[in-house]
C-alpha cells in the first residue's frame, strides 16, 4: 500500500529556489537554460534575397535614367546658363513667398476651423464641416480660376462708409493665388490639426477643468502643445506639397517659377532645358524643407523619445529581474 506525501509550500519554494540556483549556475558556466554550451552555437544570418533582388533593380533603373538623360537631346550648356538667371530666381523668390504666406495663413485659419469642428455648438459644426466639404472636394485649380475671375460676380468690393475698391484693380494674380491657395489648404489643415487634438487623451482635459482651467487656456496651454508632436509631421508634408501647388498660379498669371520659366521656353523654345531647371530648384528647395521639418519633428517629439525610452528600460529591467 502506498502512500503519498502532500506537497507542502516549503517543498514548492524550495523546488522554486533549486531551479533558480540550477539557471544562475548554467549562466555562469557559460551554459543555456537546457545545459548546452552556448560557446557552440553558430550565428546563422537570415537569407534575404528579395531584399538583393529589388536593390539590384534599383541600381538598375538608376543606372538606365542616368544614361538616358546623358543620351537625350538635351543643352545640358544652355540649362546651366539659365540655372542662375534673373527672372528665374524672380520667380523662386515668388514661390517660396507664396508657399511661405499661405502656409501661414492656413495654419491659422486650419487651427480656427479645426475647433470650430470639435465644437459642441451645432452651428459652428456645420459651418465647420461645410467650409471642408466645399473647399476640400472641389479642385484648387478651379478654386483659382474663380477667385481671378470673381470681378465678373461682384464688379466692386467694399466695407460700407468705410472702404470701396473695383475687384479687378484688389484682385491681382497674387491677391487671388494667395486667398485661393490659402482657403484650400485651410480645409486640409483643419483635418490635420483635428486629428492631433483627437489624438490627446480625454482625461488631460478633465485634469485641467478639475483646476478651473477654462476652454481656451486648455487648447492653448494643455492640448495644443502636446497635439504638436502629432501634427508637425503631416503639416510639414503639407508646405513640401503647397511649395509644389504654386505652380497652379501659372495659370493665372502670377509669376512664380513655372510661370517665369515658360514666358522664357516661349521664346528661344528650350522647353526641357528650362524645365530641367525648374526640376531642380523645386528639388532644393524641397531638400531644405525636408531639413527643416526633420528638426521641427524632432524638437516636438523631445518628451515622448524620453518617456518611450524610459518605458522600454523599465520593461528590459523587469524581464533581466525576472530571468535572474
């Protein structure tokens, strides 16, 4: 007759405590948890041949647009003259005005708009919603046409007993790209902006109603200056792309760089050498941007990097403490 012997704690923290000794003494001799020699393992590198295969179709495209262009019947000469001429840098310096301008102003007007959508006055959330869906669902191109030609709608624009002007002398080329740029961007920024609010956690604002914040000093001291880190990234992307956008002034007379670069092809008809030196002008400015955003990002992103590091070390510790 046999008879079994319960299973006491002691038992268990004393098995618990052998197998913690048995794991610290393998570490120590150099041995895994299972007792193999871990001075016997061989690194094996995984194989990526698809990795090898896009890079070679990379360098092998690269390598054909290079030839290509050296091949091509293109006055590399004739585009290097004009790289530095005046009117083009004329019209750089208008390109990056406007880009500049309007993405102020979209800004500011986005961060309006952007509130008025997570309003709970349903008034000022229609307006909100109906403001982005006109602007943001009809082309911006079409948008500039119109505000060029709004002269045909109202002949004169005035504030009563106060100021009165003709629309076709207040409406210039730069007056119509800059109000048409500026409202179309607006309505992206807005989406923008609202998602980074969105992104905040609830409770931030009820911490600082629970000390009698008010509305405007939570958005303005609370959720704002941590909705940053959300929000620089795709509003960077937005200046990269309204620097591009510019161009779309060229049809209304305004002489940005595009425009200035075609009254020029117009006459000595080197249209590609001419582009070509767009392409690269809006590929620098674009390349300082990219710079700028990057350190934008970064300084934004400052306390977040703290706490995820932070995070990841207390999570390393625990398991370092746990496998011991």
């Amino acid at each position: 007759m046999s008879t079994e012997l319960p299973v006491t704690k002691n038992a268990v923290m004393t098995e618990g405590m052998g197998a913690k000794m048995s794991v610290t003494e393998n570490q120590a001799s150099g041995l895994t948890p299972t007792g193999v020699d871990a001075a016997t393992w061989r690194r094996v590198h995984p194989r990526r041949y698809g990795q090898w295969a896009a890079a070679v179709a990379c360098v092998a495209f690269l390598g054909f647009v290079v030839w290509s262009l050296a091949n091509a019947k293109i006055e590399w000469e004739i585009a290097r003259e004009y790289l530095f001429e005046a009117s083009i840098m004329e019209g750089l310096r208008a390109t990056l005005v406007m880009t500049v301008l309007v993405s102020m102003a979209a800004l500011a007007l986005g961060t309006v708009i952007a509130v008025m959508t997570l309003s709970s006055n349903p008034v000022t959330k229609a307006a909100a919603a109906f403001y982005v869906y006109v602007f943001r669902g009809t082309p911006t191109l079409l948008q500039l046409l119109l505000w060029f030609n709004i002269a045909l709608i109202y002949p004169t624009i005035a504030i009563p007993g106060l100021w009165s002007t003709d629309t076709v002398t207040f409406m210039t080329p730069f007056m119509a790209a800059f109000i048409g740029l500026s409202l179309a961007d607006a309505a992206y920024t807005s989406e923008i902006i609202r998602g980074g609010i969105l992104s905040i956690d609830p409770g931030q604002t009820e911490a600082a109603q629970a000390v009698g914040l008010s509305k405007p000093q939570i958005m303005r001291r609370i959720i704002l200056p941590q909705a940053m880190r959300v929000i620089v990234p795709p509003f960077g992307n937005s200046v990269i792309g309204m620097l591009k956008y510019t161009s779309l002034a060229a049809v209304i007379s305004y002489n940005e760089l595009l425009r200035n670069a075609q009254i020029i092809y117009a006459v000595n008809t080197r249209v590609v050498e001419l582009l070509m030196v767009c392409a690269f002008w809006y590929l620098v400015c674009v390349s300082v941007l990219s710079v700028i955003q990057h350190f934008v990002e970064k300084y934004f992103a400052r306390g977040f990097g703290a706490q995820r590091n932070q995070t990841s070390f207390r999570l390393r510790m625990n398991q370092h403490t746990e496998g011991v």
